[in-house]
C-alpha cells in the first residue's frame, strides 16, 4: 500500500478508535442511570420520570459512534458461513464489492439525515415527555456517525484494493494501525 494511502488509513482509524473509546465511556453513565431506575422502582417502588429516558439518549450515540472503529474491527454481522468456506481471492472479491455497498449506503442515509439533524436543531426538539429534555444534540450524532462509518468504509476498502495480503487464507484481515 503506498505510504500516503496508509497514512490515511491510520489517521481515520485512529480518529474512529479515540471516537469508539469516548463512545465506551458512556457507559459509565448508562449502567448507573439504568441502575437507579431499577432499583427506585422496583425497590422504592418510586419510578423514576427521567432514568430510562436519559439512558436511552445516552445509547444511542454510544451505539452509532462506535460502529465505525467496529467495522475496522470487523465486529459488525457478516455472512461468515460464506467467507469461510471460501478462499482468499473470493474473499477479498466479497471486500471489494461490500465496503463501496457499504459507502453507499452512508451517502444515502447522510442525505436524509442531515435535514432530519437540521430539522431537529431548527425547532429545539425536545422528548415532549414528562422530563422533556433536548433531543437535538442526540440527533446530531447520526450524521457525524455516518461520516465517520463511510470514512472507516473507503478506508478498508482502499486497503482491500491496494494490498492484496490485506486478507489471508484463515479469514482474519491484516487491519492493524501503526501507532
């Protein structure tokens, strides 16, 4: 892979790696959130208006910005069943064609998902729930995620199509970062 294309690569992996240990760190709000709900309705029987609401908001950009150092870690459903039981050069032919599939896919969800960010930040959104916070800030989360899952797609993919070791014959792919 030329040198300038694997700078690439490391610097959008690196950026959706610090993304995805940010992202885990909100579980430490999650875990004691739900816990209190939990505990003040069941043993307080006293349920709590904002707990379940406000662990919700927090998941959600957990969960989308840890999607792209996740592909990176190809951690996401794939169909293994068929690339184990093929060789390499298939292997690496089911790369090529699924990380653009992927960028796609991106493209086409940024483009509704900006005017819906928008949208949202426009009017102030709010739950319209009993607690009624702000939503728009979770909302943001979509596009910024999208971005960074199409940067994390083309850049497997520009390491699929420029280094052909890039997927070996037991399946693992060589998608180290140089630290």
């Amino acid at each position: 892979m030329p040198k300038s294309v694997r700078i690439l690569y490391d610097a959008i992996t690196q950026l959706n790696r610090i993304v995805f240990k940010i992202a885990s760190a909100l579980m430490f709000i999650i875990v004691p959130v739900m816990l209190f709900a939990v505990i003040s309705r069941y043993v307080f029987d006293s349920p709590s208006s904002w707990a379940m609401e406000l662990a919700t908001l927090v998941f959600g950009p957990y969960f989308l910005l840890a999607g792209p150092y996740l592909l990176h870690e190809r951690g996401h459903v794939s169909l293994d069943l068929v690339q184990n039981s093929v060789g390499p050069g298939i292997r690496r032919a089911l790369e090529v064609v699924n990380y653009p599939i992927i960028i796609a896919f991106c493209v086409i969800l940024l483009f509704y998902a900006v005017p819906f960010a928008q949208q949202s930040w426009d009017y102030g959104e709010t739950s319209y729930s009993s607690w009624n916070p702000v939503i728009w800030p979770v909302k943001l989360f979509i596009p910024v995620a999208l971005v960074l899952l199409g940067l994390q797609a083309a850049a497997e993919w520009l390491r699929v199509m420029l280094d052909p070791a890039a997927v070996t014959a037991d399946g693992d792919a060589d998608h180290k970062v140089v630290s």
